[in-house]
C-alpha cells in the first residue's frame, strides 16, 4: 500500500575535535565552539522535523579518545561542562579520525548522510594503528556514499595541502586567536545550516562550496 508519507532523513553529524596541548591556547572559544555548534544541530532537527539528526562528538590526545557523543539523537544531547575538554598531550590524529570514522560507518546505512568535521591545530605526530594511506581510502570509498568531509586547521598549518592529502575537499583555516576561533566556529554553522537547507530541498552543495558564503 502507497503512502504519502516523505522519508525520514538521517543525519549523523560526526564531529573530531583536537585536544592535545597546544590547543589550550584557545581552550576557552574550543569548548564553547563544540557547544554552539551542538545547539546548532538541535536547532536544525526542530527547523527539518523530516530529518533525523544523530550527534558523535570525539575529542581525543595521545592519553585518551572521548566519546562525549555517540550516534546520540541530538535532542537527547546536552551542553559540554567546561572539565570535558582540558587539552594536553600529542595528536594522533590519524587514530582518532580512523576509529571515528569507521565506527560511525557500521552505524549507518546506504541512504543516510553523514557529515564528518574535523578540527585540529597540529598535524598527526603520534598515531599506533592508522596510516595516511588508511585514512584516505577510507574517505575516497566514504564519498561515493552520500558523506562530506570537511578539514578546519590553524594558519600555522598548509590547510588545504592537509586536506588533499586526505582527499578532503572540503576545507578552512582559521587565525589560532580567541576573535580567529569563534568567527571559525560561526562560519562552521552557517556553513552547517546551508548543508541541512540543501539537503531539504534535496539540492546537494557543490563540491568543494562548503565553506563558502555569498
């Protein structure tokens, strides 16, 4: 039997934060970026009740990954306490993004979206299991099945080589001072919201257009 009822949406935003030390230079506008940006995914599953919004967040050093989130349904998430994020340590960035990444994928299934944000001041100096290489055939197969990935780094790193690196196309630097963090965070959510508009209306953003505002 034929019904009129649209199909529910699924979104799982998976959010990778950076938590080693250098990052405690802007501790402060970190924690409340994470926090702004989580009320921005709620804000987006009340504007598209269509959609299914599903929340990951993961910070991570070399002593430790978070799970803060995992594939939680984003009204069931809550603000950060300022304790959860206290940066320190190395950046095994490849561990994180590939434990991350691949766990979000045994959850999802072949019509979902997922949107996965990566955020880091440093480049990878001390992961055990995953390798570059790894990653990046990882994301190449990830693409092809309705996931967008986006790199944010600091200005004292080659962003967009990073990115490539990853095969990312997706990317943006941002200045690593209080006023340079939180324009980043509110770019991000601008460009977040666009992602969720576009993704309504079923109009897909241009590749490589994901942080870019008229």
């Amino acid at each position: 039997m034929k019904t009129n009822e649209a199909k529910t949406k699924r979104v799982f935003n998976l959010i990778i934060v950076d938590e080693s030390g250098s990052m405690s230079i802007i501790r402060k506008q970190a924690f409340a970026g994470m926090n702004e940006t989580l009320q921005t995914v709620r804000k987006m599953q009340e504007k598209y009740p269509d959609q299914e919004q599903h929340v990951t967040l993961v910070t991570f050093d070399t002593g430790h990954t978070t799970w803060h989130y995992d594939n939680t349904p984003a009204a069931q998430t809550q603000d950060l306490s300022w304790k959860a994020y206290n940066p320190g340590g190395g950046t095994p960035l490849y561990d994180a993004m590939g434990m991350a990444i691949s766990k979000v994928n045994a959850q999802v299934g072949d019509d979902d979206n997922v949107l996965v944000t990566v955020i880091t001041d440093g480049e990878e100096n001390s992961s055990q299991e995953w390798t570059l290489k790894m990653i990046r055939t990882m994301i190449e197969k990830l693409k092809k099945q309705h996931w967008t990935f986006t790199l944010i780094g600091t200005d004292n790193l080659d962003v967009e080589t990073m990115a490539h690196s990853f095969a990312i196309d997706e990317h943006l630097k941002f200045e690593q001072t209080e006023a340079g963090t939180s324009a980043m965070f509110a770019r991000e959510r601008r460009s977040r919201e666009r992602f969720n508009c576009c993704l309504a209306a079923d109009e897909p953003m241009p590749v490589g257009k994901f942080f870019e505002e008229n």
